[in-house]
C-alpha cells in the first residue's frame, strides 16, 4: 500500500546535507555581508566558528584549527601537498574518496615509497598493516560505501609519522580520537547542514612540527600554504583567511554550531546520528529485500547509511537492469516528495545512500521507511 504521511524534511543528501530542524533564511539575518572579512566584525565570526568548532568538538587545546579554501577537498589536498614526501606514505582506502586521495599520492604527487591498502565497498582494509613509522591518509567514514574507522586503536600513540585524516561525513556525529589524530579536515555542509564552500584543517603539533620542518619537494599554489620562512601562518588558525570567505556562509556555519550546542554539543549530536542508523538497522532486519552495504556492524556509519536490495530474484537481474531499477525507485521518491538526493553514489554498487546525521530527525527516517518498501514493491511487479 502506498504510504501516506511523508517524512517533514525528505532531504537525505550525503552532502550539502540537510539544514538543521527549524533552519530559514532568517537564519542568516546577522551576516556581515558587504564587510571586509579582514574587518573587526568579519574577523570575530570567523574566530567564532574556530572557537565554537574547537568546543563543541573537544578538541585539544594545543591543536589548531583554521578555515581553508575549497571545502573538505581543499583541505585535505594542502596537507597532502605541503607535507607528504618526509617518509614513505600509506593510504588506506575502502571507496571513492579514499581511493582519490591514492591517486593523488600516485599521479600528482609521485610519492616514490607509496603502499595503497584496499578494500571493495562495503568492507574496511586490512587496519593492521598500518605502518606507524610511515604517513598515513584515510577516511574516518567512507561516505560512498557507508564504512567508517570503528575506532583509533589501531593508530599508534607513539607514531613517528603522521595521521592525516579525512573526517568530512565523521566529525559532529561519531567520537574522533584527536590525539591518535594529526590533521583532521572536513567541509561545513555534512553532518550540520551548512552551506558548501570551505573546508577546515586541524592540525597536532606533530603536524604543525612538520610544516615548520619539511620543505614540500613540489610548488606549492598559494591557497595550499600554511607555512613561512619555517613558522606556520598562525593567522589562518585564528581567523585571517589565506583568501576571501563567504560571510553568508560563515554565519550559516555559526547558526549550525549554535544548534550544535542547543542540542547537547557533541554527545547530542553523536546520539541523534546513531538513533538514524538504529531506526535503518531495526526496518532493514525485518526486511526481505532491503540490507547494509557494510554487513559489519562495527563498521557501519551512522551518516551515510548505504543499503543494498538483497532480494535474490533481484539480484539475479543483469547490472543494467538492478541499475535502471533502482534508479526508479529513487525518482519516485524524488516525484512523490518522500525523499531526495538518495541514489548510490556513481561509483559505488547498486543501492540507495541515506544521510543519518545530526540534523536528519529520527522520526523522517521512520517515515521514510514505508516508502522504500512502497517503491520496491512497485518496481518488483516487473520481475
Ligand atoms: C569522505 C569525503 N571526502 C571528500 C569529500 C569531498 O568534499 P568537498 O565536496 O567538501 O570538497 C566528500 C564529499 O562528500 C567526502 O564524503
């Protein structure tokens, strides 16, 4: 039976994600729009979503954080670039991000001493090849196959090298371990729902020791600089932007920080997120046809949730049909106003991806649910 009551947000996007319950416009109202950034007022907001990130976060007071050009991609790409070549590198990778950053490593970077540690979708790689006398890049969530970390353990405390991680779809909603942690990037329109546009960079003293140390073998583009002359640019961790932000934006970052703290800071937030996966995990046990992509529950995000049709019959079908299938599935619930945005990622296998972040509310997952079975069974009439 086609299902009656619609999720009140049906936005689901892995990203931007979707605005925080009760988000308008008037949201932004206090924006210093038409002000230098570099101004009194432009330099205080910004040192406010340092601070408040720092807080809400827990992180340790002897790391820095700074806001950088070009979102998450642009943040993790200036450490990749302005440190990697020291020591021998190690990516560990599980999806497309991931899997980006090994290319980079390779093909831009040309790192000579380069070991890619993989997995397919769906699983995590091989953890205990960490090599901790080596750099190491990884996702903490794998935003296109629904594989996150499930802790730090396996990061040495002790490390001589550094880890650089790719936190995007993880901070806000899952705990970081910030001292296995050296650089720790993510963008602002993930598990807050603020808009696209810059990326933030934290950094340990290991990693800041390292920028003041090593000179990049390579040219470094000016949006990629941190350092100089041996010192880091301590400005950019405290507001000075190396380029000019969106103050709209900025204040946008500011309204989801404040919401943040409204709903219990970091511990509110990890809670929100879990309750969407367990609200998924309790439908997809009773389910016939619906199950995880990551089939470990101790991998398994809470953000970005992938599922996969585990009905045989489907799953018998050529990949073009499961394809063509599942994408009707996903434009029916775009058309009906159910949900949008929840298609597979493009490289990722056949499925459905649904955001569970904070700023999701538990109670549209459940409203959600009806209709994923209402659209398989619908598409399931014509096999
Ligand atoms: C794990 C991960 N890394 C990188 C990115 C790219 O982020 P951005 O578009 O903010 O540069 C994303 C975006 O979804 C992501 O999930």
């Amino acid at each position: 039976m086609k299902p009656t009551q619609l999720p009140k947000n049906p936005c689901f996007s892995s990203g931007p994600c979707a605005k925080r319950p009760g988000w308008t416009l008037d949201a932004l109202k206090g924006a210093a729009t038409g002000r230098s950034h570099r101004a009194k007022i432009g330099k205080t907001k910004l040192g406010e979503v340092i601070e408040r990130s720092k807080k809400v976060l827990g992180m340790p007071s002897d790391y820095v954080l700074g806001i950088v050009p070009a979102s998450d991609t642009g943040a993790i790409e200036m450490a990749l670039w302005s440190m990697l070549g020291e020591r021998g590198v190690d990516v560990f990778c599980w999806e497309s991000f991931g899997s980006g950053w090994a290319t980079d490593c390779k093909s831009q970077l040309k790192i000579a001493d380069l070991r890619v540690i993989k997995a397919d979708y769906g699983k995590l790689p091989d953890l205990s090849q960490a090599d901790w006398s080596r750099d190491s890049v990884f996702t903490w969530n794998g935003t296109t196959s629904g594989v996150r970390v499930p802790n730090g353990d396996w990061i040495a405390a002790d490390r001589e090298g550094l880890a650089i991680c790719d936190a995007t779809s993880a901070v806000f909603a899952m705990e970081m371990p910030w001292e296995k942690l050296d650089v720790v990037t993510w963008s602002w329109q993930k598990v807050l729902g603020g808009e696209g546009a810059h990326g933030m960079i934290a950094l340990s003293p290991r990693a800041v020791k390292r920028l003041e140390t090593f000179t990049a073998p390579r040219p470094l583009p000016k949006i990629f600089q941190m350092s100089k002359g041996g010192k880091l640019m301590g400005g950019i961790f405290e507001g000075e932007t190396i380029n000019t932000p969106s103050m709209l934006c900025v204040e946008d970052a500011l309204d989801g920080l404040k919401w943040a703290e409204s709903v219990g800071g970091l511990a509110g937030l990890v809670e929100r997120s879990q309750a969407n996966l367990k609200a998924l995990e309790d439908w997809a046990a009773g389910s016939d046809w619906a199950g995880f992509l990551a089939e470990e529950k101790g991998i398994r995000s809470s953000t970005s949730i992938c599922l996969k049709v585990k009905d045989p019959k489907f799953n018998a079908l050529p990949a073009d049909d499961q394809a063509k299938h599942a994408k009707a599935m996903v434009s029916m619930l775009d058309k009906e106003g159910a949900a949008y945005d929840i298609g597979a990622y493009r490289d990722a296998p056949v499925g459905f991806r649904i955001w569970g972040g904070a700023t999701v509310e538990t109670q549209d997952i459940l409203a959600l649910v009806p209709w994923l079975d209402w659209s398989y069974s619908e598409v399931r009439k014509s096999f």
